[in-house]
C-alpha cells in the first residue's frame, strides 16, 4: 500500500504542478498498472506471486500525471474473461497461471493500452497445530529408537 501512496502523493504534485497548464498526454512513461493482492502481498513491483481466490486491488498509477487533469474513461481486462471499469477494480483468479491484465485509459486525446502479467499461485494450505505436535512426537520417537 506504501506505493500506492507514493503515487498518490506524486500525483498530488503533479496536479498542483500542472494546474493551469493543459495535459500532458498519458503515455507509458508516465501511467503503470499497480496491484496488491489482500492476503499474499504480492504487488506489481515485487516477484511473489498472488494468491488463487484472493481479492486483488489493480489501479491505474500515475506518475507525473495527473488523472484529474481531465476526464478519462478507463477499462480492465483481467485476462479470464472479466472486465472492469474505472481507476481501480477489484478482482480474484479462481484458478492459478499466469494471466495479462489490459488496461485501457481514453483521455479527450489520447487512448493508451498497458499491459501486466500477474502470476496466481495456490496458496500454501494452513498448518494445523495438532498435526503438528503428532508430526514432532512421531519424529523423536523415531530420534529415540534410533539412538538406541
């Protein structure tokens, strides 16, 4: 969530940069995708994967850009058939690979189409501490024996 505020704040001074003056067209250089999923931290800056069934946050970042500039229309493509619209959209994979997330940003001049690969994984099944304790009396029994 740190990054997002950072582009939140850059987009800030963007805006105050720029008020009064007309926009800057939206280019790859200056729009990313952003992402953070809610349970497995993975993020569109780091190499974890994201977790199947979890709820991800993708966002348009700005960098030296400022969406209020003027108005844009944006729309998502999560690369499984669903689809979205506006700044940020939501949304979980049921199933684990690797998918293409499109966003498609159309300013009054400017249409731009990014493109992010998000890789899903299964998350790693939960540790039950019972199993665990039988786990650890079965391995120093075996200790045990063996040292015998």
């Amino acid at each position: 969530m740190k990054v997002f505020a950072a582009a939140a704040f850059v987009s800030l001074v963007a805006a105050v940069a720029t008020a009064g003056q007309a926009c800057p067209p939206p280019t790859p250089a200056n729009i990313f995708i952003g992402f953070s999923g809610s349970s497995s931290q993975c993020s569109a800056f780091g190499t974890e994967p994201c977790f199947s069934n979890e709820t991800i946050l993708f966002s348009v970042v700005p960098f030296g850009y400022s969406l209020n500039c003027e108005t844009h229309t944006i729309s998502w493509n999560f690369g499984d058939t669903t689809v979205a619209s506006g700044p940020s959209a939501s949304h979980s994979y049921a199933t684990p690979g690797t998918y293409v997330v499109t966003m498609t940003m159309t300013s009054s001049t400017t249409t731009i189409t990014l493109s992010q690969s998000i890789n899903v994984a299964m998350p790693a099944p939960a540790l039950n501490p019972d199993i665990l304790a039988v786990l650890a009396a079965a391995l120093a029994a075996i200790a045990l024996i063996r040292s015998r």
